[in-house]
C-alpha cells in the first residue's frame, strides 16, 4: 500500500470536488471534528502537505485555531500546511479572520511564510511551514 503524503480538509461546503485517490480527503462539517479530521488517516512526519479549505462565511462556525497543533506533528519536517479562507461572492476577508489564521499556525508550532491573495475573488491562503527552527539564516555565527 502506498503510502499517501497530502491532506486536503475542506470545512462545510468550501469545494465542490474530490481529489484523486492520491490525496488523504476529509470533509468537516462541525468545528469540534476538525481536531480528529486525520486520527488514523496520516503517520506523524508522513505528510508532506496540508490543505485547509473554508468559507469566509462558515469561518467563525467551523475553523478551530487550536486544531493547527494536531496536525503539526504529521507533517514531514519542512513540510506545508495552507490554509485557504475562501471569499468569493463580493464577500471580503475578515480581519479577524485572517488574524486568527496566522495566529493559530504560529501558536501551533509552525514557521509562518506566506499570505497570498487570490486577485479576482479575493480570497487568501497562508502558508506556513514545519522546521527545526535551526535554518535561520541570521543564526549562523558561532
């Protein structure tokens, strides 16, 4: 059996697709579910990536920012996690919103690196990456 290295929660009705069967694919339709949404599906350091899909309008009733510290440890060390906050509809991201996304990467023992905007749509992904904390370029004199 292979085993697969990317993840792709989508919260509520955020994509209206499945991936391919090479990706691990769990649909969350409850905030408290979203802690478990990988128990059993994925090894720890076994994934090379993430994917956290949600509507800017089901942001508040299902994105759980303690939930990022969970997956943290199934990802392989430098490895991705993305979440994407999904606007579309004239809808704008909430402030609030995206502070609590960086935050939650962060407090969740992630590297944030990138907040990228979709132009057309104006939804945003924010990336964030698992390291040692050892490959700081500014640490290197000894």
């Amino acid at each position: 059996m292979t085993q697969l290295s990317s993840a792709l929660l989508t919260l509520g009705d955020a994509m209206f697709f499945k991936p391919t069967d090479e990706v691990i694919c769990e649909r969350v339709t409850a905030k408290e579910d979203l802690v478990g949404a990988l128990d059993g599906k994925a090894e720890d350091s076994s994934l090379d990536v993430i994917h956290i899909v949600v509507g800017e309008k089901d942001f508040d009733r299902l994105y759980d920012e303690d939930s990022i510290s969970a997956f943290q440890p199934l990802l392989k060390d430098g490895g991705e996690l993305t979440v994407h906050l999904l606007c579309g509809d004239g809808r704008m991201a909430g402030e609030d919103s995206m502070n609590t996304i960086q935050a939650s990467l962060v407090v969740g023992g992630l590297r944030f690196e990138q907040l990228a905007q979709g132009i057309e749509d104006g939804s945003y992904a924010f990336t964030a990456r698992k390291g040692s904390g050892d490959k700081s370029d500014d640490d290197d004199d000894e």
